[in-house]
C-alpha cells in the first residue's frame, strides 16, 4: 500500500473528477508567440506533464482582453481566432491522460502599454508596477464590458474543450486590485469595504457561471497577506471566500501576491496557512500552493486536514514526473526545485521559462535524448554543474563517462553557493546529481586532480573541461594581504574570520556571505562601485535578501570602490573622496570570476576534440552551465 493515499485519492472540482490530489499551479511561461497564440512548445510542455501523471494541467494566466496582456507572449483568449490554438492544446493533453483548466485573467495594473498599445486600467490611479506606469481609473461601462469579456474567454474555453476554467483574482492584477485597500480607493459602489470593493470580481464569476452553466468547473483564484499593502485582511478574505462559494465557485485557490513566488529562502508550505483559514469557511475544495515540493509534506496537509489539494508549481518545472514518482514509489528519484527562480520567475520578461534542476522544461517540442550511434569513452574534468549535466546526459545516450574533481564534494562553487543562511535547498540538487550519477553508472572519481598525463592514460575518444573560474583579483594594493579572503574560502576559513568585515562586490556572492556573516554575529560593511547592488540576483529574491541584510544591520555603500588594503585598515573612494574602513580583521572579495586559462592551456591540446564550457568557457550563472552541459551530452 503507498503511504500517499490521501495524495493519491480521487476528489471531485464540481463535475470534474480528478484522479489525485496534486495539480498543476498556472505559470507564466512566455511560450506564446508574439500574438498571443498557443504554440508547439506549448503543447509539448504540457504533454509531458500530463503524461507526468498531474490530476490538472492549468496554462500560466490568459488574456480576455487584449488591453489586459502582461506582456506579448502571454496566451490570449480574447477573441475566436484563438480557439483552434487552444482546441490543439486540449487534444494533445487529454491524448497524454491529463485534464487542462485554463486560467483567465486580465492585468489591469500590471498589464504592458509596449504590449497592447493602450493605457493600463485600474480601479484607481495609483501606480503599483513601474514599468507599466500609473494606470488610468476604470469606468463603470468599462467595468461592464469587462465583465463581459471574462465571460466570452470562458465560453471560447469550454468550446476548445478545457475541463474547466481559472478566474485570477490574485497577484495585484486587475480583479485583484480592486479587493485590495491598497489600490481601491474609489467612493463609488465598487469600493470602500470589502462588499463594494468585491462587487467586480463577484459580476466576473456570476458572469462566466451564466456563460458557461452550472455543471460547467469554475475555479477562483486569490491572495491574502501582505494585509498592509497589497493583500486583504484575513476578515475580509473569509467574507469573500463564502461569496465566491455563494456565487458559484467550484473550489477556491489560495495565493499571496507578495510570496507567491517565494525563493529559497521562504519555508516550504509558506502559504498554507492562509489556504487553512478559507478552508475552515467554505465546503468547497480550497487548494494550498507556495513552495510544495516534498511529497511527505503534502501528505500530511491533506491527513490534517489543511487544504484539499495541493498545487505544485516550480516544481513541475523541474520534474515533471513528480506525481509519477510518488505513485510508483520512486521518491529518491524527484529532481528537486531550489526556488532559486532563475530559470523561471528570473527569465519572463525577456526570455522563455526554463530550469536549472531541469535543462529539458521548455525544450520538450526540440530535443531528444537518443542513444548515440557510436558509443565513446567520454573524460569530464570538473564536478560542478556543467561538469556533472555533461555527464548525466552523455551516460544517458549510452557514453561511458568518467567524472574528474580535484575537490572531495561534488558541485564546484555550486556546493559553496549552497552553504550560506537560507540556501540549503541547493544541496537537494547535489544529493540529487550524486544519485542520478549513481544510476547512470558514472565513474565518478573525487579528490582527483587531472594533469596532461592524467589525459593521456585515460586515452578518451572526447575530453570535457568544465574547470569552473577563479575569483578575480584587482591590481590593488594589499590584494595579498593576509586579511584578505577569496569569496570561495569563506566557508572552509570561517573559524578564522575576525568580528570586523569588508566585503568588496555587492553582487549575489558577496551579499550572501555578508548576510551569512551578519547574521553570525559580524559587523559587516558591504562596497559596490555601482550605484545598484545584486545585479545579478533573481528579481523575486532580491528584496527577500535585501531585507534581511537590513535586517542584520549590514552596511552597504554603493559607488564605492576598493582602492587599497592595509594591515588593518581599507581605504575606499566614494565621489571622488577617499576615506578609511578602520579595525578590519578581514576583507571578503567577492568582485567576481574569470575562467582559469591556464589550467585551459595545460589540458586543452592533449586530445581532439576537447570541449570548454560552463564557467570555464565563460562565466555565467548555473543555469547556463548546465546548459551547456546538456547540450554538449546530447551532441556527443
């Protein structure tokens, strides 16, 4: 008997029934071409997660209006010439064992003006997304065919043949806006307490139930917390919750516009309880979300009672057969998401979304992995990320492979990036690989440092260089001081770091570490030459980091540049003004890294072809080095 049995019971959502208790959360994906239509790598994104065994697929968020588009590769429904787009899309999911509810939304607020060519709407003028400037204050009639255009979007849903539909009511956008104090502050009937202020949402949802009927599915979907700014009080939430029931909702979905994205640094289950407070109101469904990603802990909010069903989001991103894998018992085997939203959340403005724990989401209408025609003896230098993907996907294609690393751990700067406050959810992604590698059957040799000789006696048909880089020194003076620490000796010389610290670099290495110092009892002064810090920090996690390290009283200087170290002392210039850092026991550098050419040079010319990628080729962050590794693998 499994020991999922509450996750794997069936439930139903009004006339749907669902096989098991775990759903797909809707993602914005920017698969959409540019004119909002549903696209191969739709479908084949969707495929695999249907055939991953999801009770529901849900598509990230789906315009009913053209003014309301987030940007322009968001999925549209706002007019017929959509229909056959999503018809295609249904078919190939019900083709894969799966059911598909599309979520309908319009972005009010949020929505992109470079996008639609029209000003953004709002229940206020009161400017809540930067880029899309201050929204123009919504009329009555425009609110009216608002309503209309939720409805039509769910009729061409249910004709496409979707097995039911999502209402966003959550994440600031427009229905979410009006709930909320925060952005509604209109003195007719559609504001003031939450009876006016849900009046809008609540003309949607009657809407759409008459469009599409009564046996038709409709889910509502919205946020609480944040009570302050952008969410609603739990009071006023509970009275929303049991109109929604009233209206028609079938199930309820909770989210939190603020977290819902949450990175690693948030607990797993962050916003279950507020799912747990609706659920103790309605006698509907009320799924829970917010970093699900451990199939124990999923169980146990159904045994309790907590929520209904849960909905996993980023990680379905990295492994799609999740559901799969609980049911057959294969737990071990569940490539893990570790929120560090750089595949995802990072990349939907400009890119496509993508994973580091997986190289293939978002890929799955282009590559295969196939065994190769000519199997080889492949030798990969380097255990970090692109290192262990080359593996990992050469051995797969039925290569056999050697994997080299000087060090005694796998996971190169990887493993270093895990060890700061809050992020040991990226050693779940190197527990992973060591399994995976096991299965594979990789040689994996540790404590081994390849020389030319090394190469030669190994006599591989391709050699790999995924070497990593070194931490780049500046020509200043002091740079060899003995204060003076590499960003990637931190953690191995932290007994030995003193009470007073500078950190010079103010990108995602050097903030961790001066949150993780800080938070162990250092005075910590942080020196950027930028006039920004955490450059090259995912955009949901930045203010999370950013907050803590006010939190710990870190002090950061921007335009300030590192010109020269003493035994003691470090001298800065801000403005054109040199001033001292006094009683410094330590100076962390974390100014960046630049690939190890010599190490290159020695090991590159001893046999064709050799290969140079990950940080070794050009550093980047670990989402490009793996995949370069597993492109490389699949090439090989």
């Amino acid at each position: 008997m499994s020991q999922f049995t509450h996750l794997l019971s069936p439930i139903n959502i009004g006339t749907m029934t669902l096989n098991n208790r775990m759903i797909m959360a809707p993602m914005q994906t920017n698969y959409a071409d540019e004119r909002g239509n549903v696209t191969d790598q739709h479908i084949a994104y969707h495929v695999a997660r249907a055939k991953g065994g999801i009770a529901y697929n849900m598509t990230g968020q789906t315009a009913v209006a053209l003014q309301g588009r987030y940007n322009r590769r968001m999925l549209c429904l706002y007019d017929d010439k959509f229909i056959p787009g999503f018809k295609r899309l249904v078919d190939a999911v019900h083709s894969a064992g799966g059911k598909l509810v599309i979520q309908l939304n319009h972005c009010g607020p949020k929505a992109d003006p470079k996008a639609t060519g029209m000003p953004v709407l709002g229940p206020s003028p009161i400017q809540d997304n930067p880029e899309s400037g201050v929204p123009v204050e919504i009329s009555k009639e425009e609110i009216q065919n608002i309503v209309s255009y939720f409805g039509n979007a769910a009729l061409r849903a249910k004709t496409a043949g979707a097995d039911g539909i999502e209402i966003h009511m959550a994440h600031g956008y427009l229905l979410s806006s009006f709930l909320t104090r925060h952005m509604n502050k209109r003195k007719d009937e559609f504001g003031g307490d939450i009876h006016g202020r849900m009046r809008f949402p609540l003309m949607v949802l009657s809407h759409v139930r008459q469009c599409v009927g009564l046996e038709y599915p409709v889910i509502c979907r919205f946020s609480m917390g944040d009570f302050e700014n952008t969410g609603i009080s739990l009071e006023d939430a509970l009275v929303l919750a049991k109109a929604l029931e009233t209206s028609g909702a079938d199930a309820l979905h909770i989210s939190s516009y603020k977290d819902a994205t949450a990175p690693y640094y948030m607990p797993q289950g962050h916003l279950i309880p507020y799912a747990e407070e609706v659920k103790k109101t309605v006698n509907i469904p009320v799924i829970g979300v917010g970093r699900i990603l451990d199939p124990g802990y999923a169980e146990q909010l159904l045994v309790d009672g907590r929520v209904d069903i849960v909905a996993l989001g980023r990680q379905l991103l990295a492994d799609p057969e999740f559901a799969n894998k609980v049911k057959e018992g294969k737990i071990d085997e569940i490539i893990p998401c570790i929120g560090c939203n750089s595949g995802c959340i990072g990349r939907t403005i400009t890119f496509h979304t993508t994973c580091v724990s997986n190289p293939k989401t978002g890929y799955e209408s282009t590559v295969r992995i196939e065994q190769a025609e000519r199997k080889k003896r492949v030798m990969v230098i380097g255990a970090g990320p692109a290192g262990i993907q080359t593996a990992l996907t050469a051995s797969g294609r039925g290569h056999q492979v050697t994997l080299f690393e000087k060090r005694s751990y796998l996971g190169g700067n990887f493993h270093i990036a895990s060890l700061p406050d809050g992020k040991q959810d990226l050693q779940r992604l190197i527990e992973h690989w060591d399994v995976a590698l096991k299965r594979h059957n990789v040689d994996v040799r540790l404590n081994t440092e390849v020389s030319p000789e090394t190469i030669k006696d190994e006599n591989p048909d391709e050699v790999v260089l995924a070497i990593g880089a070194t931490s780049y020194h500046p020509p200043i003076r002091g740079i060899d001081c003995p204060i003076v620490i590499k960003a990637e000796d931190v953690f191995l010389k932290e007994s030995r770091i003193g009470n007073h610290v500078v950190v010079a670099g103010a990108g995602e290495v050097g903030l961790e570490i001066a949150d993780h110092l800080a938070r162990r009892g250092k005075s910590v002064v942080v020196v950027e030459m930028k006039e920004t810090v955490g450059h090259d920090v995912s955009k949901n996690t930045k203010p999370v980091l950013l907050k803590r390290l006010q939190e710990a009283g870190v002090d950061i200087r921007t335009r300030t540049t590192l010109k020269r170290i003493e035994d003691s002392r470090v001298v800065v210039e801000a403005d054109g003004k040199s001033s001292t850092i006094d009683n410094v026991d330590n100076v962390i550098l974390a100014l960046g890294f630049r690939p190890n050419h010599g190490i290159l040079k020695k090991l590159g010319s001893v046999v064709e072809p050799t290969h140079v990628i990950g940080d070794a080729f050009k550093v980047r962050q670990a989402l490009s080095a793996v995949r370069d590794g597993f492109d490389l693998g699949c090439r090989l």
